[in-house]
C-alpha cells in the first residue's frame, strides 16, 4: 500500500515522545514524514525540521502555516494526515484546525488537557467526517491484544479483580523539577492539565484495564498525593468498581524509587488470573487453579496466539520486539484503516475517541474522589 | 540450653497448622512436645496424641485436663508452656486458662475472634506475668527482618507507599466450602470471628507492613467482598495511611486464582524501594534511581546481613530455607527468651500482645470501613 | 510407626554437614538421635555430644566405643542405625564396623574417597545383609522426583540433550584454604579423595543428570582445572553421552564468583525441555514447542503433581519448604523403608549402593579423561 | 548526516532477513533504502522491489544490473553501500562485485559458506579499499556493550570460564525440513556451507564471547550430532580454551525443545560473574562474591552505564529496546563511520572482517573437532 503522507506538529529539540513518534512511524512502513512544524517557537522549529530531515518548503514555522500550505498543495502531494505531540494543552487548537483543513489526526494521549477540550476535539471530528487515532501506546503490545482477546471474550469468565500500577521514579526528588523540559510541562497544571501523575500514566493504566477487560471503569475512590511544594499530584492510588462487578486498584505514581516505568496488570477471572508487565513485554503468564501455571510467549511464529496477533508481528519468538514495535503497531493499524484495509490487530489497533474520552472521566473522576477524601465518585 | 518442654492444644488429626507447629518446634531444636490434647473431641485427641507419639500419661482428652494434671507434675517436669493451634474462637478459654495455671503460652495468629477475646488475654497475661507470643509466621523469614532493619532504622528514608498483598485462589469455587475442614471454620463467622480472608491473610499482610516499617497502619478504606451465597469476606482491598504519613495499598482474597500462598510487599521510601515475595523468600529486591537494582540472597554466609540475621539461619546461601525454618525461628526466639538468654532475630524475634492488639485493630476497622462503603476509618 | 533410634559419627562442632543431618532427621520425624560419637578427637566428641544433647551415657568419645556399648545394649533400647557424617576418607572403617555390629547405615555422599573403599563398604553390606542409604540431597526434593516421573518414564520421549552445572564461589580466592574447616578436608587429597570440586558437587550434579533421566552417563571428556597453586581440582567441565544416547555437557566449580550453590539441570527430549534450579526448588520449568511453557509449582495440595510425590510433601502449595525438607525426605524414606514400610517417595526416597557407585565411577572417569587432555572415556 | 543511499541484494518475498535488515536500517535514521536486486528469480526480485516500494527504475531483475546500472548514475544520486542478505552460498560474489564498483558493504553473518570465499572477500576489501560490516547482531544491544565494557576492560579480572548457549527448537522435528525456505537453504550443504547450526547460531555464541570477553576462543574440543536422516549438524556442543586461559563451554542447537531463540552467556572472572541473556535484553545480572547481586538496566537515562551506551539508546529505561534496535544499531554505527563520524558505541559498533574471520575459523576447528571424536582443535 502507498504510504501515508504525514506532518509533524511539535516534537523537535529537547522532546522525547516527538521522536517516538517518527520511529513508530518509520517501523510501520505506511507512513512518510513529508512536513512538519516542529515546535511553538520559529526557528526552533526549523532548526528542528532541518535536523529531522524534511525538506526546506515543507518545514514550517507554525502549524497554522503547515496546515494552510499543505491544504493548498495537490491531492496525492499534499500531506493526508497530521501527528500532534505536542504538550497536552496544545492538542485541542492543532487537532481541530487539522481536521477543519481535511486532515486526518493521530495524537498523542491524552486527548486533551481538560474534558472541555476533549469533547470539543470530538464534535470537530463528527462535524468534519475526520479519523482520529489516539496513541494509548501500551495497547500496541501483541501480548496485551492477546489478553484482550483471551478475556474480554469470556475465555476465563467473568473478571474478579483487577490490580494495575504505573510507576517510575523520575520525580523522585523535589530537584526534579529544575531545567527538565519532560518534566516542566508536565507538572504545569497550565499545560499539562488539572493532573500529574494521574494524567500522564494513571490513564495509560486505566486504558489498559479497559482494553483487557473489554469493561469500562464505573466507579473510583482515589487519593492523590504529592511531595511537599508541588502543585500537582506526583503520586496516588485508588479502588475501583468495573462496569461488570469486578473490584480492582489502581496505583500511579512517579516518585516511587527503583521503579522505572512499571506498568504492570494482573487481571483475575472465574477461572484464571493473567498477569503481564510492560518492561518484559514479551511474556505473559496465566495462572490456573488445577494445572501449572502458563507463560505465554510474543512472536510470530508462536502458533498458539490469535492470527491477528500473528500477523502483526515482525520477528519470530525470542527475538524481542519492544516499545517503539508497540507503538509502531498503532500507526500501522491507524494507516491501514485509513486506506480502507483491514486493521492488523483487528478493531483494537489504535484507540478511539470512544476509548479515550473514558480515559479523561476516568481522570476528572479521580480528581473529584481525591478532592473529596476518596470518596466513591462514579464515571 | 535446656530444651522448653510443651504441651500442645488442638492440631490433632485433619489440621494442617498443627503439625506446623510441631515440626517448627523440633527445628527450632529448643522445644520438646511432651504433652497435648489434641481435639476438643476426647476420643479424636486421644487418637491424635498415639499417632503424634506423646507418652500414654500425657496424651490428654480435654486442655482443661491436660493444664489440671501438668500442673501437679513436679517442677522440672511438668510442661512450661502451651501451644496453642485451635480455631480462632476457641483461642482464648484455653490461653487464659493456660497462663492462670502458670504456663506461658505460644498462640497462632490471630490472637483471638474478637477484640474483647483478644484484651481478655492480654489482661490475663499481664494479671498472671506469663509470657505470650502469637505466630506471626512470616516475621519469621530472615529476609523479612533484614528488610524491618533497613528500613525501621530510616536507612533509606522515610516511607512514601506501601503496596501489600496477600492471595490465594483456595475458596475460588463455590463448592469450596463443602467438606474441607480448612475452609469450613476459616469461613464460619462463629468460628473465625466477623472476618473471613481479611482475619485469616489480611491481618498477615497487616502485621507485615508494620513489621517491616515500624510504623502502624493509621487509617483505612476498605471494601470487602464475597462470592455469591458466602456469609464473610473472602475478598478485599483497602487504601491505607501509616503514621508516619506513607500511602498504601492492600489486597487479601482467598478467590484469586492462579495466586498460591502469594504475600507480596513493596516497600518505597525516600531512597529506594524493597521488594519481597513470600514464595521466593530467599531473596529479596532493592531498586535504587541512580545505581543498578540488589539483588539481596539469605544465607548464613552472606556477610552483607546483619549479624544477628546471620546468626539465625541454619544453612549457607543457596541452600534454601522455607516456610518451616520461618516458623521455626518464632520459636526458637521465644524458647530463648523464656530462658532469660538472647533471642536471635533481637526483639523482633517474635509477635508481641502489642503487635497482634494492633493487627485486631486493623480488622476491626477494615470490617467497619466495609460496611461504611470504604470511607476512612481510624484504627 | 515407632521412631528409628539412631547414633551420629562426626558432625560435632565447627561441621555443616552434622547439622544438617540431625535437622532433618528431626523434620521427618521417624529418627529419634540417641547417641553419638561426634569427633575423633573425644573430648571434643564429648562436648560436642553435650551441646547437641544426648544423654551423657550414649555420648561416646569414638565411634568403636559406641558400637561396642550399643551393640550390648537390649535390643528395643540399642541404637539401630548410625548415621555417618565424617570427612569423605573416615566413610568406610566405621561404615564397615557399624554394619558387622548389626547396624544399618545412612551415609553423606560420597561414599567413599576412593572406589576401593566403596566396593569394600558395598561387599560388607553385602556380606552382612544391612541396608545402606547415601544422601545424595538433591534428589530429595520433590519437583526433582516429579522430573524424574515424567522423564524417566518417557513421557517426553528420547532424552536428547542435558546441560547441567554444580557452581559455588566459595573457594574462589587464594586464601580461602586458610583457617577453613570446610575447605581444608574437601581440598586436600588425602581427607577428601583425589578429587576437589568434581568429587565434592560434581558428583551430585551427575547424580541428578541420571536421577532424572533414569540413564547412566556412559562416556564422558572432562577437563578439571585449578586456580594456581592448589592440589586438586576446584573447577571443570566435560561432555558427556548417556546410555540412552543423549549428549550432555556438566560444570562443577567452586571458584565461580557470584554463584552461591547453583546447582542447575535442563533436560532436553524430544518433545519438552524441563528445567530446575535447586535455589529456587519450588518451581520447575517445562518448555514446549507449540503451546506455552509450564510452571510447575511444588506444594502437598498441587493436584498435578504425582500422588506419591504429594505424600511426601508437609505444606500446601506457595509455603517453600526447602533444602532441610529435601534432606529429611531422604531421611523419611530409608526409615520407612527400615520399617518395612511403603516409602514415600516411592523407590526413588534414597540413593542406593548402585546409585553412588555409579557416581564414583563417574569421578574416576572424569579424573582419568582429565589426565588424558579431556579425551573420551567411558564409565 | 546525510542518510546512506544503499541498495539491498537479496531479502525478498518469502525471506525473514531482509525485512529485518529494512527495519533496522529505518530504525536507525542515516541510511535511505533507493534500489534494490531482492532476488536471484528476476521475475521475484521485481515483485518484491514493488511490494517494498522502492521506485521501478531502481527496482533490479540482478543485482548485477543493479551494480551495473548504480555505478552508472552521479555521485550523489547514485548507492553508495550494498546490503547483501542472501543465503550463505551468494554472500561471496555480489561483496566481491560491489566493492569493485566502489559501493561500501554491510553483509548478513556469516560472511561466506566457506573460509576460502571469506577470504576472497576480504582481499576484494583489502585491494578496494571498500569498508565492510558484518552484522553480527547480538553485539548491537547495548548492555551487551556494557558487558564488553566492563570485562574487556578488566575490571572484574581476569576470564575464568565462560557458558553461552545458542539453543531453538525450530527443527526439533524430523519433517521441519520440508516446505520450510528458512530450514531448506540453512541445512543444506551447499547453501549454507558445511556447518548447520553451529555456523547458524553457534557462530553468534562464539562471537558474543570474543566480542565480550575481548579475547579469542585459541582451542576447541567439539562433539556436533544431527537427528538421524540429517545431512548437516543440528545440535553440538564443545570445551573451549580463551587466548587468556579461561575455560568455557558452548551449545548450539536448533532441536532443543522449548527454547526459542536462547542466547544466554555467562562470564566469570576473578571478582565477577556477569550474565545475559538475550530474550530478556534490557537487563544484565552481575554477580559477586561479598556483596549483593546487581541487576543492570538499558536505558537511555540510565546513568551508571558508559556514555556512548546511553548515546545509543533511543527510549529511557523501562521503554524495552530488542531485537531490531540492536540491529539498527549496527547499521547506524556502520553508517556513521561511513560518514567519518564518532560511532556511537565507539569501536565495537559493528563487527569487522577480522571478528567474522574469526568466527569462520572458529567455525572450521568444530567441524574439524568433531570429525576427529572432540579432539582438541586449535583455531
């Protein structure tokens, strides 16, 4: 299939996720980077094209600029799509503009830095007839489809209890948050919105228990916590309530010591619990009552995983795929939908507005249990 | 040292805990079994004793026999003291009778069925001056006590988030309470007390945080839950504040499956994180933000431990020790300190009348926090 | 069934390995230790005997002096069996002696220090009628057993290839000759036998290549090295064919830095590859090519596991029993069998006369292949 | 920089090379794929070039048109590096050819069926001036970096003995020979050369150890067997001897059922045993005598790792690399030393024709070995 043809809003000098991004893309193999409007400020974002490699007339100084060109160049020339990385509270103007100018959008989570901005980002996609794709990068791991497949579909039975945290350790210190751009944004309730910890990776988490479980959070108690002097929360946990009757809890934080970037899911049914850890991505194990315990292995040629997982692999087992494969599943999946195919990963390829307006509840709800002392709060 | 003479209550024929008791005993190498009623059924007992290999004389048919007959016994050789491993409501007739009759008393955990059962014991010890130690089992693991050293001296700062669970998957049918001794009292409110899996585990996982902190838990949010047609928990998990202002988590269930015997703890502070799991306890994780995670290893050779750590392990790292040695060290700890000599494992070689006053207070307050749809209660 | 009353010949203070065997003598709970003779040196035979805590009359300065009061003794009071625990080149005059006073024997492994001795220990029990038993400790553990069920049985067909390695680091620096008590007898050639580190762990490492495989090692080319300056060997490797025509290839070492007592066995056939690790004894591993791996978990309620190896085992699933329950297995199943009893375990509680001389042989062929520049030698 | 314009000869429909040698080259940013002879079929090689979407006019029937055809073209427009991924047999001649026409030349391990056309090849380079890298994989990942770092350097010591495995299970099965296009051309002598998997994968073992321990394997004591009816090695181990005198083992297998694809080694040296293993790339166990076990993490923040190991990482810790960014690792380095530029992970960015010659007579010395009964063999 012919690639896509795309440009890049944010994501230049200093950022990480931008980078992420433009590898994904490159691993996927159905997307080009044609344009890009690298960062909010002029030459930095040109400095920033050059070094990335798009060519000099397509390197914008600002994404109104990009959006306004590239609407003029011809069909089959012009970009057809527009990846936003930017921080969360520069999502909203970029995306809806894009999709405005006949653009397809893939963005970075969360949607948007407040339910307002994300509703808004919806009503521009059903008014303009736009796709969007929300990149919930942990979804993109073949062992989490895997997961989904084995549980959302009843195989184990009905979920008991699920235990899910993400935590890291890079604000561990209250020096963290002195000259580091990561972190700056982040902790900014301007611009990365009313949360911290709980926006940046307790929605990853919260995504990921409703990816797997195929069941929406209905009801949260949460507390929220942070080192003393900061703004906004660094740290907390919360119970939970699944729309199917399960219980679950729910950790996030980034000031936890030794942890580096520990999203990890033990999920329990009727009849087995599945439990699985983002940092060895490539091994799943199930636990049963009667009979030993499972490992499950990536790969593809790993004859006992779904076709569609199996398809979407590179590399047969034991020849790990990680992180940037994960995320590069998502752009390949969101690719091929755009071009009418079917979707490696079948409809779980990429995240939908659907999945991650969950997610933003699931944070508003959060907030709303910690203000009130972890108080139930329904979704 | 000469060894204590015991005499034990309960653990006859179909109990597992008893012969836990006894084989930890003859490990411990201090203690010798020299008497036992072994069931509240006179027959039963009698049988128990014969196949346990107490003399004839001294294989009683009631514990009030037993105490009334040892006691006339001359001095050096009569029992010194009682081991006590009936179900938790027939804890205190016999424990209180026990030190009244001037025995100390070794009880399983927990103390009693209920707070007023557990303060009418510690009146009667401190009315009789008997000693008395509850079998907090797994205090018992030297890993378990190296980490209380670490981290109650404030090595590595003060504590920021506890996550603790204890899981097993036993009770996750329906029909797990038919015909399965274990089960039927464990789940009998009138046997165990008003808590199921939060009394039998959680009260464990409990004693664990504090132990290895040296904190206590201040406060708790709780939410219990059981299958279908139970009459007490035998699911649960809390959110829970310790005094010294740390976060934490707590998960007990005895319907999780896959999950074995699985008793888990983090622990965060300031400068790392420790990680100990009951079912691997010979080895114990320590992630560090700035240097490579430990892997820490037991052993009696391993010179990093501390020395009264190394003193009380019988075999050289690699050879590893279990569950049975654990326990064998609560009693090898109280044997010494019965005969006035010093305890290896220091004070922390076994649980107090204090430490297992606060683990009721922790249940109690959990059960209250329930039934009050998790709000916070103070313990 | 009425305890075994035993005497102990070495094992008095400053020894492992004496420990160990009254330890787990006590857990199996069918040997009760009556007399001993714990050194050759008989005062410190004598205060060692008091330490340990016979009674003065049975506390003998040598082991001639204690076969000849036992064996005067009634019968119902006198000793019935001896265990032996003294350093490899003491193994065959008091196991000789013991047996033509009527004794049985248990025995540390190996045998003997030289084939010779061994023969001569196996004509005098032949000769005499009395049972011997050798502790080759690893075999007692029950996952060993199961391994060994499944494989031996050929469930997973032709054994086609094994690795297994025997490493410590205990002796991996130059002054660790120096003022140790363990590492001086098992170094020096005239205490311990011409071998070092193959004969010490080697051997059990063989030992267990055909415990599990239920086939001899039938050829092998070794090479055993030396750090400078030490007599005997203290490292080395080979390859190796089995009867049933594997290949194989075994480590044994004492100065590889950082492993503890790493004994570890992977056994593959023709449709699984099984895998143990004797630090973590309570889990095995069982690969397969088109389904999941398997983890197998150890634990007296694991429904999976054979029936005669649940029998053996005294705690549930997820409470480790370790390095002192698999020695007291050994224990358990040569008193049963002295009984005339079904031994748990089934015939595979205890190694026999047969077992270790196919041990020593393996030595003497290692030792021989050595000298030969690792050039092929059969057993 | 500039990306490296670069046509590939070989890694067509069908292949699994191929595409991994694209995706590495995405992955690592500075090579642009521009033409392409992706099959020795020119009907095939048309096909694919379309499928991979290099443009027609550069999409060639033989890579001798290809070489032909490039030359022809300006500096600046035309290749300027050749991957060659064909199967063993074909490396020889398009390497030869390419260099003549002046195209540097990144090649699949290893560098030719035999030492006789590995030679001629590094003449052509000698006599061209052509630079050439052979992509040895696993030395692409960065704690493998790391690991040669430390021990290279002697920082733990001398090399006492060494394990590495390179263990699959993908032709454990007589009829896995049968439709299989990657099996056909790997056992079949006159594709592959005379070795199977011990040049398959047991060249990697060898390499990861010479690349590690920064010596040489001198001698080789080798025993390689195959399933009855196989006409080359599928299974083998040997002793071996290090330029410095350490000892080590090696087994490489492609029948081992169970294992996926295991590369693990394990280094020991006089203060250190290091160990890694390559499914589970992202952390590296250190072992030591005196103090606890240290487990190592990838990650570009990690920051006890040497500077140019973190320069080459693309994600923080936590975010798993694998296979592929190991692979792009080496084209990157390769890449930029093409340009003149510092290679990121400095001198060992990629493997050099002295390190694949090594390996080839590392590979000849088994066989010899082996036909001679595992005689010792030095290289």
């Amino acid at each position: 299939m012919d690639p896509i043809r795309y440009g890049m809003i944010g994501g230049g000098q200093g950022a990480f996720i931008g980078g992420v991004h433009r590898t994904a893309a490159a691993i996927a193999g159905n997307w080009r980077l044609v344009a890009g409007a690298f960062s909010a400020t002029p030459e930095k974002a040109r400095a920033s094209g050059r070094e990335i490699g798009v060519s000099e007339d397509r390197n914008y100084a600002s994404w109104q600029d990009m959006l306004e060109a590239e609407a003029a160049h011809a069909e089959g020339e012009r970009i057809e799509a527009v990846s936003i990385v930017t921080p969360n509270h520069m999502h909203a103007p970029p995306a809806i503009a894009a999709m405005e100018a006949g653009f397809d959008v893939i963005i970075d989570k969360p949607l948007a830095d407040s339910m307002a901005n994300a509703r808004a980002i919806a009503e521009a996609a059903a008014r303009t007839g736009r796709r969007i794709a929300i990149t919930h990068t942990y979804t993109g791991y073949p062992l989490v489809k895997q997961a989904r497949s084995l549980i959302s579909n009843g195989k184990f039975g009905p979920v008991r209890r699920v235990m899910v945290k993400y935590t890291q350790d890079w604000l561990s210190r209250a020096e963290d948050l002195v000259d580091n751009k990561q972190a700056a944004w982040r902790v900014d309730p301007k611009q990365s919105g009313a949360a911290g910890a709980f926006g940046d990776i307790g929605t990853h988490a919260a995504n990921l228990v409703e990816f797997i479980t195929g069941e929406r959070i209905a009801e949260i108690a949460a507390e929220l916590t942070m080192l003393s002097g900061r703004a906004i929360d660094d740290d907390g946990a919360a119970l939970f309530r699944l729309s199917g009757g399960g219980r679950g809890t729910l950790t996030a934080s980034q000031v936890l010591v030794g942890d580096i970037n520990d999203l990890s899911i033990d999920v329990y049914c009727e009849q087995a619990g599945l439990h699985w850890r983002q940092e060895e991505p490539n091994t799943m194990r199930i636990g049963y009552r009667d009979k030993p315990t499972e490992i499950w292995h990536a790969g593809a040629n790993r004859t006992y995983l779904d076709a569609d997982i199996l398809a979407i692999q590179r590399t047969p087992g034991g020849h790990p795929e990680g992180y940037l494969e994960a995320f590069a599943n998502i752009y390949r999946a969101f690719g091929e939908s755009l071009r009418g195919e079917t979707s490696g990963g079948g409809e779980t390829g990429f995240a939908t507005l659907e999945d991650t307006l969950a997610g933003m509840r699931f944070l508003d709800a959060a907030l709303e249990s910690s203000r009130k002392n972890a108080a139930w709060v329904k979704l």
